[in-house]
C-alpha cells in the first residue's frame, strides 16, 4: 500500500469525525471531566521519522487517566522488572474496568496492569520502593523524557476529586488488601494512583510519549537513547492490543488491529510498530468507556493507511 | 533482524524441545486423543515465497480440534457476511473455553466464535443454509482448495467419541437454545460441530491450510486465487490474535506476539501476517488447555526470527 | 390467639383477593399453561381434625409443576435414604429457579432439590433403582395414597410441550452429566423429570396430599398409617421453608412464615405444621416466579389465623 | 413429646460434646480471637416462664461478633421502621459471608442484613440519625434492658483489631458507597460497625437478650414491657431462619430447625419461639464460619426437646 500525505489524511479525518452526530457521553462522575466540551477533537501522528501531523486540538491539553497506565507500568517494570507480574495477571479481564467479581474469583489477583485494579497494584509496588513524592517526582522526569517536553504537569484539581469520589477505588484496593496484594495503607496507594491518572497532556505530547513504544524502546527517531528493552518494549504493546481497552479491547483490534490504551477522558495512544505513534482526542465515551469517535477515527486512519498490525503486504 | 536460515531454524528448536522434561498432560477426554504419545513433536514453516521447512512428525496427522474453528468461521462469514456478529461476539472470554456462566450473563451470545459455545453457533448458522452432509462436503473441499491437498479427511472415529462423551456442548448447545440463538435441533448442530472439529491433518497440511490467512486472503503465495477479502483476512488474525488461547490468550500474546489458534490435540497454527504460516504439534497441554511445548516452540521461533507483530524494526 | 371460623377466613381471603388488580403474569413457555385464566383462583385448607375448608375453583385441577419435587423428593429419599444428598445441596439457591451459574461454581452438585436442577438429580437417582414407567407408576401410587383419591393423573400434553421447549433443563442436566452427577441418558431423565411436574391436581387434592406433612408423616388425621418418619417430614418441611421459592424464599418466610413450595402454574402447598395442609392457587405470577396472589392470599391467611412457624404465643 | 428436664438435658449436651473430637478451627484473623481455647463450651437456656438452666462456661464472656446483628437490626428498625428494607434485602445471600461478587450484581444492595455488607447499611440508617457515640450508647442501652444486665460492654480491643485488620468490610462498604448506599465516610461507619461486633456476652447474657424474640416482643417472660411488636418479632425470627448462618443457614434449619445467629467468636443464639431462648459457645468453626460443635449442640438439644419450628405434635 503506497504511504498517503499524513497531513491529508489527518485532515479528511478531522472533516469526516465533525459530521457524526453519534459522538458518545462525556464521563461526569468528576466535574473536571463533566465540563469538558463533547466538541473536542484532536489528532496527532509522530512517524517513525520524527515527523509530526496534527489536526483540531492537537495542543489541547486534557486528563489522560487510564492511558498514564502504561507509562506507569513502564516505570514500574524498570524499578522492579518482571517480578511485577507475580502480583498482576496478563489476561483480558472479559469484564468491565472497575470490576470486583474477577477478584474475588481470582483472590486478589486482578487480571492485567490495564484494568483499575492492576494499576492500583503497579502502584503499591512503586511505593515498595519509594515515597509518594518520589514516585511523582520520578514520574513527571519520565514524561519529560519521553517527551522532551517539561512543561507536563499533573492536574492537582482532577486528583483531588477523584480522590473524592472514588470509592470503588478503594473497595478494589482494600479488597485486595485484605489477600495481602496490596502492602500500603490504601490511603498512601491511591493518593499515588489518583495523582499518576490526573496527568494533562495534549495529542502532541501524548504522541511524542508513544515514540519510545514506536521505536523498540528508543526514546525517539533518530536518537540510540533507550528507555526500555526492545523485548520489553514489544511486551507492552502486546498488552495494549489485549488489555487496552478494557471489555472492548477485542472490538478495537477487529477494528483498528493496533496496540492502544484508552482514557476516560477521552483520549487514546496508539501505536503502528515500527511506523507511527498516534494520539487521539474525542471527549465522548462508548458503553465500554472508550471514546466513540477517537475509535472510528483510528479505524479510518487504518483503512487510509494499512497500518494495523495484521497487514500482510510486508 | 537479518532473516535467519529458517532449516536450521526449525532443527534447532526441535532440539531444544526435545531435551525439555514439563511437556504438559496429553487430553485424555476421548481414547483417540488419551491414546497419543506425549513425545511426538512437529513444526512447519511456510514462507512468503512458498518454501517450507519442517522438523519432526510433521507429515503425521493429528486431530487439529478447535484450530478448526478458523476454518469454520472463515468458510461461514463466505457464506452469511458480517450478519453473523449479530449472533456471536467478539471479545475475549476471560473465562474457560467451555464456561457456561458468561452465557447466562450475556443471555446466550457467545463472547467469540473460538470458544466452543461461539463455534456450536457457527456451525448452526451454516445449517440455516445447508444439510449436515453439504456443510461438511463444502469444508472438505475448502480444507482441500485452501491446502492444495485433497487426502484430508474428518477422522469418523473421533468426531463419535466426541458425540459420546460431549455433555458440556450439549449444555452449551441447549442454553443458546434456550434464548433462541441455536436454531437447530441440537443433535442436528453438534452432528456438524464434532465432525467439524474432527479434522485430521499434519503440521505440513495445516501450515499449507493458514496461507490465505498469511497472504491477504490469496490462496497461496504467488498465486492470484482469492480465498477471501484482505480486510477479512486482518480481522480474522485480529480474532485469533485475541481469542485463539481461550484464557491463555494474552499470555501467548506476550510471550509469542502473533495472532495463533490452539486444538486440544496439541497443534497450534500461528501466523506472521505476511511472512508465514506455521504449524506446530506438541500433544501435551498446559492448565489452559493450549499445547505446553507448542506455545514454547512459537516463543522461540519469535526470538530467533523476530517475526512478532510488535517488532518495530519495520 | 383465639382460632377464628376457618370457611369466614377462607371466604373472606377470596372476596380480598378478587378485589386485587395486580395479579402478576401467567406463565406462557408452553400453550397449556398460557391458555389459563389469570381469574382463576382456589384455597383449600384441611386442618388437623381433617376439616376441609374451601374457596373459588378449589376442585379444579391444574398443573401443579415444581410442587411435585416435594413429593418426588420424598418418593426418592423412601427409596435411596439420605444417601441422596451426595449428590443434592441443602442451601437456599440465591439466584433464579433455572440458573446454570452455580452449577459451574460447585461442580455439577445443584445447591438444592427444589430447583430444577436439584429434581432432575432426584429424578436420575430414580432412574437408579427403576424404569421410567415404573417410576411414573410409583409416583401416581403415591400420590393416590397420599390424597386418597385415585383420579390423580399426570397431563400427557403438558408433560409433551415441556419436552418439546425444555432446552434449559437439558442445559442443566447435560452439565450436571459432564460432571458425572446424571447417569442416565439426559433425554431418559428428563423423560421422567417432565412427567414428574406434568401431575394435575387441584386445591382439595393438592391440600390432602400435604396432608402427611402437616401430620409428621402420616397419611391424614386421625390414622397411624406412615408415610414417612416424624423426623423425615421435619426435615422435608424445612427445606421448603429455605428452598421452596426460589430465590422468593427470603420474602415468603419473612412475610407468610410458613415451609410452602411454588409452581409455575400459580399453586402453591403451604404447611403449618400440627395444624394445617393449605392449597392456594392464582395462576398469575411475580418477577421470582411465585404466585403472585397466592403469596398474599396466604400472608394474609396468616394473619387472620396466627399460624406463623414463628409464632410466640404457644 | 413430654418436656424432659431441661438442666439434666443441658449436662448431657455438654458431656456429649466434651466427647467429640472434630472440634472445628478457632477463628485466627485477631489476637484476641485467636489467642482463644477451643476447649471452652458453655450453654444456656432460659425457658417461657424464665427458668434458666447452664453447663460449661455459660457466665464466661466471650465475643459475640455476628450474632450483635440481630439487635443492631432490631434498634435500627425501632429507629426507622421498614424503610430500612429499601436499603437491604431479606434473601439468603447463597455465598459466604463476606462475599462482593452479590454486591456487584445486585448494585450495591446486600442481600440481607446478617451478612456484612447487610449490618453495614444497618450502621449507616443509625448514622442517618445519630453520632457514633450516641449509637454505641443507645446499643449498650439497649442491650442491658433487654438483658436486665448492665455490666455488658463493648471489647474495644477487639473493636480495635477488627479495625485495624477489617480490609475485606472496607471494600464492602466503599463499593456499596459507590452505589450511594453508604451515606456517611466508611471510617465513621466502620468505626460503628466494628465497635457493634464487638460486644462481649456470656451465654447467660446472650440468651436473657433472646428473651424477646421468645416472648413476642415482650421483654421477658411475665412481663408486660414491650420491646418490639410481635409481628416484628416474628420477622426478625424468619431473618434468623433464612440468612442467621450465612451460607450454612441450610444446613442450619434442616438440622436443627430453629432461628438463629452465628457469630466468629463461636456463639450461636437459637429461639424456640414461646418456649426458650438458648446461647451456645463453642470457639471452633466449620467451614462456613458457624460455631462446629455449637450447631451439634442444638441439634441434639431439638432432638431431646423436640422443639423445631417444624415439628407437628402441636
């Protein structure tokens, strides 16, 4: 398939996503969330020559919730390797992200780092290691990093109110407390996990923070910087394309077929192996809590491109 | 990655299983599965240029199983299109391949067509078309276009003792029937699903079988005969890719990183979309019913070949 | 509590209950059930002199349904003892009268004998000793010597439109033989199961026949002819109380407190140990499955007459 | 059944049990639970006209746990009369005792109020009204009048351990706070909840708090103060019945059948209505968390007495 202009493609993207009526329900269970604009759009592609097409909102920031789940994952794996997983599954959870039946099936186990109960666990064990202020501190220079861009910043209000309001946050943290898989106070876990999903980035930086999953674990195109292990680095993105969005993970890849992680604010990060990182931003949410149209306009890019991970014209 | 000699390839990992003692339990549910010796081994490679490479018994028949329900899938969509999600879903399990509570929660749709409450399904919307004896007439004879080979037979003997002893497809039969997405009489339905599943073939015989799905739906490299559309073709490795492990999905996603289906028999076909097709055989089985020496051998494979789709050197 | 005219009750129950609007929905899975008339409605009780007390359509028949596992259960604990309960629970359910989810949890063993599950296992340990005519003769002796009265007959063609649409109790019993807790063929069993609840009875005679409860195990008031033991009947009375409707049990003990058991077709048996052997029958049912007038005609019963199991006053 | 002479059955009861080996497993999850011998038993049983007969430890106090959800629900029925049902079912949970996977399906609503999560919501109708203090006064009040006993008290050091270890309650209510059925913080009604199963009571103190639901609503046999009404009485009574031994409530009626409450701590407060209201202690527990030898104990007292709900020589 010969490589389109990426910045008609992002275009007729952006034109084509403004027509549907169908633009999903934006999540209101916190009123940093709940004001968001359902108007929104944004759209960023970084190829795997650092070049950069953008579209709508590109610059906007907004809150990338679940989708800071794979860099915290990523940090963790570097502090504590592949111990991590005797703590956290790495199977679909085939049920929604908040979930408490798995664990009690599967004794405080909860299926994947993806899901909300996983990344409470990756947590915890970040704060094996590290007080709460570290563990910001050190992820804040990771985003930088993966960036180039210092100007990142965690939303304190979105943490303060999902602080607020997350009560089943804290039933999955104490349930998996009371088996022994969560080691810290739940208070001390949350008020870390809270604050590592309150992270506002725009589609530009987003994007920028995939080249390192794009490029084999180099932090960019062009550079011979590492940030993780090329293995590693392909161990992710198969988690993204299992667990990335949650009980509609299996709709995205017939769909879209490549490595992805939704937010509940609306935003998804995905990545073409070896050819692009992408980010996405369309406020309104799906049943499954994947945002509508950032979907559709993953499968038209696809379609435009040919790049899902199950091409066969390589 | 430069591309190994795929011979020395294929002997080198035949060796390497070969000196492993954890070689899994061999089903032992009907005789002519219990009466298989754990010690066989197989492997076919088939590239895109149509060279093969084998190891082991990969001339011996097997009963492939559930790899079949690749077949059976890809032959229905051919008959009834998309129409068929409408009975049948698309997301991981999260469950045992032969749960039957998921069916109570989701009021009899399957979660996916590789699972046998999806694939009992399958087989009874080919029967909202055609006779028992048509059904498998056309599989035969896709089985011998898709393979080039026209000595594949279903193996009478096993496809009864399934009949004998299948009590739980029979449950899952009759609950889908019960919400009205069985249509069939159910002796009528598993008459076709347990010959379906009662396909014997060689890893040579079923590597040649999962061309069409490593070349875009063509027939065979080099060849201009279609099987089946391309976009079709992504979406069905997309569904192996999530769904051909059954609760072992996302394990052979991160371990292997290529779309693949399992049998109880031991066999695993995987595909490197564009780059081959492969067959593997291994009869022992892991807690997850998926071939344990199999799942080992494809790991391998990716590590010596780099051929996982979330390789980023592309 | 003084003990009131039991005919003023029972007439007065009547002339409340026909004032009622809310009458619930008639069963309509099977044309004999759904062609009954939601007024219908008859009370009959028989006290422990043997006074027998009735009201409306008190001598027509209908089908009793799932109150004959009450009569197959101690059909089948006479022949098998307490050896039964290997195979059969003693818990209340927790979830509706057909559900398969449990099943799974606990391995094939139905939590108890008054959900299907649980009679069609009554039914196979039968189908241990006896051929299913002798079975269905066994029964119908039974329950001629129960009532005294030999016109009782099972519907041959509510026993056929139950085989013709049972695909929900073949879910459950093929199951259960998966896991090697049915021995009989299923279509043997379920033979059997679905001439069990096919009995047509009426409010007088279902009322005679729980005449052995109310009396410890004698046939009626006022004979030394055994049933069953004093302690047998305690125990059968029991799990009515905890069992017999569904997952309705809760409300029924709580509002009527009385061992009662429940049909689809709008009956219900009532038992105030010592004192009474009640039938109601409002074909109409609730959301749990239960009569829906029957339960308040006897909630009412109960209050007019002090004859709670919890009563205080003795 | 001729009355036999309760103090001698008592003293055989206890010989008996001193006899048997299985003595079940002392509940270990705090030190002062723990650090209990398993070779304590005491019983106690006051008759309908206040005579009380003893064995064992019957004036040893020991912690009462579970068994307070009786009275908290009581007082907090005085407190709000039946709206409190709005917020708690009346079923048989049909799972243990401290399950969360019920919650998820039935949104936030517990089953009844003698799991946990039911007595969680009971504390939360208290705090609708009253601060924590004036709760555990109005309680310890309470208690002592329906006792006659004022030297009853709250244990703070276990109410402290269950505090401090109570992660399983935490997400109970937490996820029941999600639902908006938890109205206040989860640590003021933990605090409540925590401190209400901590109330330390003999077996003589148990069963003379019992004397209420004997006697109607009455307080004491040969008094005229009333409690509760009858009608209550007799409600709380089917409660007990259906859901006072969490998943073994089954077991319970079939067995002994009569009302009654379990506790960790091995106590068992049984009611015999219009006849006697007894208290068992034996620390060890079977499988479901009910006191082992403490349920043998009553059973063998019903066979002696032959005082079941369901007996039929009345």
């Amino acid at each position: 398939m010969k490589q389109p202009d990426l910045q008609i493609v992002v275009d007729q993207i952006a034109d084509e996503m403004a027509q549907q009526s169908e633009r999903g329900v934006v999540a209101d269970y916190i009123p940093t969330l709940a004001s968001v604009s359902p108007s929104h759009f944004g759209m960023t592609i970084i190829d795997h020559d650092g070049n950069c097409y953008m579209s709508g909102d590109a610059d906007v920031a907004f809150s990338i919730q679940s989708i800071s789940k794979v860099f915290s994952l990523t940090m963790a794996l570097g502090f504590v390797g592949d111990g991590l997983w005797s703590r956290v599954g790495r199977e679909p959870s085939g049920s929604a992200f908040n979930s408490i039946v798995q664990l009690e099936w599967e004794q405080g186990i909860p299926r994947n780092p993806f899901i909300n109960a996983g990344a409470i666990v990756v947590a915890d064990i970040l704060l094996g290691r590290y007080e709460p202020r570290e563990i910001l501190g050190e992820f804040l220079r990771f985003m930088h990093t993966v960036t180039g861009d210092d100007t990142i910043t965690i939303d304190e209000a979105v943490a303060k109110s999902e602080n607020e309001t997350g009560f089943r946050n804290r039933a999955l943290a104490n349930y998996m407390r009371a088996y022994g898989n969560i080691e810290n106070t739940v208070e001390r876990n949350l008020g870390v996990y809270f604050h590592l999903c309150s992270l506002s980035m725009s589609c530009h930086q987003l994007a920028s923070a995939g080249r390192y999953l794009m490029c084999g674990g180099r932090r960019a195109p062009g550079t011979s910087d590492t940030i993780i292990s090329q293995q590693r680095a392909k161990r992710i993105l198969a988690l993204m394309m299992m667990c990335g969005h949650y009980d509609g993970s299996g709709e995205f890849a017939y769909r879209v077929g490549l490595p992805g992680k939704s937010g509940v604010g609306g935003g998804i990060l995905a990545i073409a192996p070896g050819i692009a990182s992408i980010a996405v931003w369309f406020p309104g949410l799906n049943s499954q809590g994947n945002s509508q149209l950032g979907s559709n306009a993953l499968e038209r890019l696809v379609e435009l491109t040919g790049w899902s991970v199950f091409r066969t014209d390589q």
